[in-house]
C-alpha cells in the first residue's frame, strides 16, 4: 500500500472489513454549513493526496449540508457547482438542503429554516436582515430569497441525491432506519434520523457513512462510520477516504 501524505491518517479497522471494487477510490466529505475556507482547504488537500496516490476511477462524495450556519453559504454552492464540473463527484441532499427548498413555498417552514441557521444563508445571498428588528413579513424575505437565489443553484438543490450505494458501503446524509431495506428508505428518515439509526447494533447489509450527528471524532462502528465533525463551529471539516479495504482520514485540523 503506498505511503500517506503528512496529514492523512490510516484507521484502525475491527471485525468485518467492507470494501470497494478494485481501482476505485472515493473521497467522501462531511457537513460544509457554509465554510468555504474549510471547503477550499480541504479540496487542496485531496488534490494533493490524489496527485501522490494515482486511482484508476475517484469519486468525490459529498454527504450535505451544505448550507447554514457557517458564514458563505451561497459561496460554498457556487464552489461545488465548479468541483462538479472538472470531477466525479455525487452531491448528497442534506436536511439543511432540503429546508432550504421548501421555505421556498412555505412560510412556516421558512421561519423554522432562518432558526436552524438560515439566516446565515440569507445573508450570503445579499439579503440584508435589517428590517427583521422592525418586523418585516416573513413573506417578503422569502420572495427576496427566491429573487437571490441562482438558477444554477436551484439546479443544484433540485439535483441533489438522497443516497450512493457503492460496494460494500451506502452513502447518505443522516443515517438509515433499522429493519427497513436499503431501497425502501423514506427521505424523511435519510436527512433527519438520530438516535433510533445511532444507536443500532443492526447488520444494514451494508456499512452507512454519514454525517449530521457532529461528534469530536470520527467514529467509525461495525456497521456505521460518522464524518461530521462539526466544521462550522470546531473548524475541522473531515473527509473519509476509502481504497479496497483500506480507510483513511484528510481534514483541516
């Protein structure tokens, strides 16, 4: 197995080694919530790992939110829209996506979109929130959203997917529901699900790489691997690479 560049770390592997078919690697990248400087870092570094380490085919992964909270949001998209041009890569819907869409239509999802991080992302886009101190109507601060919001954007978030099987693994925003086939999974449980997916010793078929549930490190369980290490507030976005059998771990810490 070729060596590592400094800053990527092998994992350490117990019990059943899933694995992807042979000249296949895949770089799979946790929650952005609108860190662009932690995006374009991290990008840097997989380009680098991948110049040292030549694969046959490289997918780039990217498990959602991508919006929210953390400060260029509407960059960040513009960003990955232009990754999604020169590379392979999937763009997974997360639930701050999925917000995001609907408070296009609905204002009580919007209220609830701008109190889970929205407003950062509202701001990204140019639209000053000045006037919510003198009560501006939600309604207009939709419509000016639908006015920000690009039509390659749209695009973006319409397009998004809700999950990427691929050889022994099955990528996905949040997790899964125990005792439901991979196939039959419902959106709702993709993008929000918790604890009833965390805490399951349950055999998926499969093993689940995820993120949503920001932890300290990465976790890595038999039948799941957590990657969101909580970039827009530890400042530490993380990106699992897998070959084969073989993990490892790139991030900006």
């Amino acid at each position: 197995m070729p060596s590592l560049l400094p800053g990527v770390e092998r994992l350490r592997v117990s019990g059943r080694r899933p694995s992807l078919p042979s000249g296949l690697r895949v770089y799979a990248i946790g929650d952005i919530h609108g860190r662009l400087d932690l995006l374009d870092e991290l990008l840097t570094l997989i380009e680098a790992d991948t110049k040292d380490r030549p694969a046959g085919k490289i997918f780039h992964v990217f498990l959602g939110d991508y919006v929210d909270r953390g400060p260029s949001s509407c960059q960040t998209i513009s960003r990955l829209i232009a990754h999604g041009g020169q590379n392979e890569a999937v763009f997974l819907k997360g639930n701050h996506e999925a917000l995001a869409v609907r408070s296009l239509r609905d204002p009580n999802i919007f209220d609830q979109w701008m109190r889970l991080g929205g407003i950062e992302t509202l701001t990204s886009y140019g639209i000053s929130l000045d006037s919510l101190t003198d009560r501006r109507p939600l309604a207009m601060l939709q419509a000016a959203f639908h006015e920000a919001l690009p039509a390659a954007h749209f695009r973006f978030f319409r397009d998004l997917q809700l999950s990427f099987p691929c050889g022994d693994f099955f990528f996905v925003h949040a997790g899964v529901k125990p005792h439901v086939e991979l196939s039959q999974q419902k959106e709702n449980d993709l993008l929000w699900i918790r604890e009833e997916f965390l805490d399951s010793p349950e055999d998926f078929g499969k093993t689940i790489v995820h993120g949503h549930t920001p932890t300290i490190e990465i976790q890595v369980m038999p039948n799941r691997i957590n990657i969101d290490t909580g970039a827009f507030a530890s400042n530490r976005l993380t990106c699992l690479v897998i070959e084969g059998s073989e993990l490892s771990v790139i991030d900006t810490n």
